[in-house]
C-alpha cells in the first residue's frame, strides 16, 4: 500500500454527519471503502446503514472517541469544524477549530496515518477584489471582524508547522458549497434557495452586484478522493466552481423554478451593516460572530480560481446551472 493512501485503507471521516461530511460518507461506500464515522450525532447517520459503517460517537474535543481509531492503515478525512453561524462565540472557533483541530492532527503523526486529507474553506484567502484568488496569493490576515476565518486560517498555519514533523497533510479549501442536503444538517446556500421559492421575495444587499464563486458538493467530494492520491504532503488546493452575483443567483433560481418573485428589494448596504450593529450589541454577539459579520461577507466579492487543483489533481467542476437543478429537483422532492 502507498504512502499516499489507497482504495483499500480504512477512512476515519470528522464531522461525518455535516453536509460534507454525509456526501463524503456516502461515496466512500459507494467505492467499498471501510469508513470510521466519527460524529457527535450518531443517529444523524442511520440512514447510511451498511455493513462498511462503523459509526462512532464522538467530539473532536475529546481525543478519546479518536485515538484508537489511528493507525497506519488510515486515512484521515478531517472536516469537522464549527462553521460560521450566528450565536458562536470567539472563544468556541478557537477551541475547536484551531486547538482541538490542532490535537488531532499531532496525535495522526504521531500514529503515522497514511495521509491527513484538511477540508479546511477558500475564506482562508480572504475576499478577492475585480480578479480571481489563487493559492500563490497567500492566507488573509483576517482581523476579528471574522472569528471564523480567523480561527481557520491559525489552523491551517499550525497544521502546515507539522508536515516537517511527518504529518502527511494535504488541504482542501472548497468555496460556497452547495446541493442536496440533510435536515440534520442543512446547507446554508439551499436553505437560501428554500427560502426564496418560499418568501417569492429576492432580497439582496447593496445591489446585489457582489460575485462569489460557488461549487457543486459532488465536485468538492471528487476532489477530496482526488487529492488523497496527492503524492507531495503540504499542498493546498482551491476547489471551486462558477462565480454568480447575489442578484444573478436569485434571478437562476426563479427562472429554473419556473417562478417569478413577488417583490425585489435591494437593502443600502448602509442600512444593512448599521441594523446589524444594533442587533449584535442587543443580542450581545462576540465581535467577529454575529450579523454584521455576515452583512460584511455578503457585501465582499469571493472570486477564486482552482487551476491548481484542475492542473495538477485532475479536478473538475459542474456548471452552476446544472449543480442548482439538482439541487432544485432534491428540494422539490421534499414537498411530495
């Protein structure tokens, strides 16, 4: 078996119940592979009944549910992580995102696992200006503005620290991940979509004009099965799609619905960040975690580019309009 990791090695997958984390799963089966489902929701992951699963119940804050599970016939799949939402405090991003993080990527050297596969996100970049990111341009500096990206962009520099020390990393940072989801774990763009077909009202900020690069879930799993066969440790690759504006996206949806909205309404971006102030101050939000975060992340443009990931692990990505229609199809199938 190669250093690199194989088809015939167990996978030990973090955050097994999140969205990608079920996609991942999922295919990983599919492909006869022997999966460690490591989540702190077991019964999220019934559905998923096959003689391949093990489910394990577990935190990645506790190195307890984990270390017996490392060894040298294991790839590592880490994608657990507390994402960006409201409510999360500074203080919770550190903990789990960088430290615990952190432990487990040590306690996988020390174990001598085949490959540690880092499903980390493009925000490690930061937001792009008129021209596309790539991975030469650098992490961000996040300030804490954005605990998030600030907490993701320490790990990743830790992590990197330990490929010297024989962490076999390679890093992953998909954009705007989007597709069919889960109620355990609901994806933010299709609850977006959810929400448009059922409101009728398209709602964008400033405009509306912001471009942001999203990707088709199953392009970012192919890209993870892709780049567990990466031969060279401390790569990171971008893993993309198509860039849309907010205005444009919604308008997609609409058409493909074979809808049309209500109402348009464009908020001032003005209006928008000093309403999402007050609601922070008033629902007592860390700074870097609430709405005037997220009015910041949605009046920035997040343009990416993947050749990196299309030249050299042989990645591809689904065009938005056909990834949306699936999506579209899964979400009309919940109805009846």
């Amino acid at each position: 078996m190669s250093e690199s990791g194989g088809s015939n090695s167990s996978a030990l997958v973090t955050g097994a119940s999140g969205f990608i984390g079920r996609h991942l799963v999922r295919t990983l089966l599919r492909r006869n592979r022997h999966v460690l489902a490591l989540c702190r929701r077991p019964d999220s992951l019934l559905d998923l009944k096959d003689p391949l699963l093990r489910i394990i119940p577990g935190d990645l804050e506790d190195p307890r549910s984990y270390l017996p599970h490392l060894s040298k016939e294991v790839v590592v799949f880490h994608l657990a992580a507390i994402r960006a939402r409201l409510g999360s405090t500074a203080d919770h991003y550190r903990q789990v995102n960088e430290m615990a993080s952190l432990k487990l990527a040590q306690a996988a050297a020390a174990a001598r696992v085949q490959k540690f596969v880092y499903v980390s996100t493009a925000m490690v970049f930061g937001p792009s200006s008129s021209t596309a990111i790539n991975e030469a341009d650098g992490l961000s500096e996040p300030t804490r503005k954005d605990c998030y990206a600030q907490s993701r962009v320490s790990s990743l520099r830790e992590m990197n620290k330990l490929v010297g020390s024989g962490l076999p990393l390679v890093t992953l940072c998909p954009t705007i991940v989007f597709g069919p989801d889960h109620p355990a774990h609901p994806n933010r763009i299709t609850a977006q979509i959810r929400r448009l077909l059922h409101s009728g009202i398209d709602v964008v900020i400033g405009g509306g004009h912001q471009r942001r690069n999203l990707v088709f879930v199953e392009d970012v799993i192919r890209g993870i099965l892709l780049a567990e066969t990466q031969e060279g440790f401390g790569e990171v690759f971008i893993l993309g799609g198509e860039e849309i504006s907010h205005r444009d996206f919604n308008a997609l949806i609409f058409a493909l619905a074979g809808r049309k909205p209500r109402m348009r309404l464009s908020v001032p971006a003005g209006i928008a960040l000093r309403g999402a102030k007050w609601l922070d101050w008033f629902l007592d939000h860390d700074q870097g975690t609430g709405f005037e975060s997220t009015v910041n992340v949605l009046m920035s443009e997040w343009q990416y580019s993947s050749q990196k990931a299309i030249g050299i692990l042989g990645y591809e990505w689904t065009p938005i309009r056909n990834g949306l229609l699936t999506t579209l199809h899964h979400i009309q199938g919940e109805v009846h």
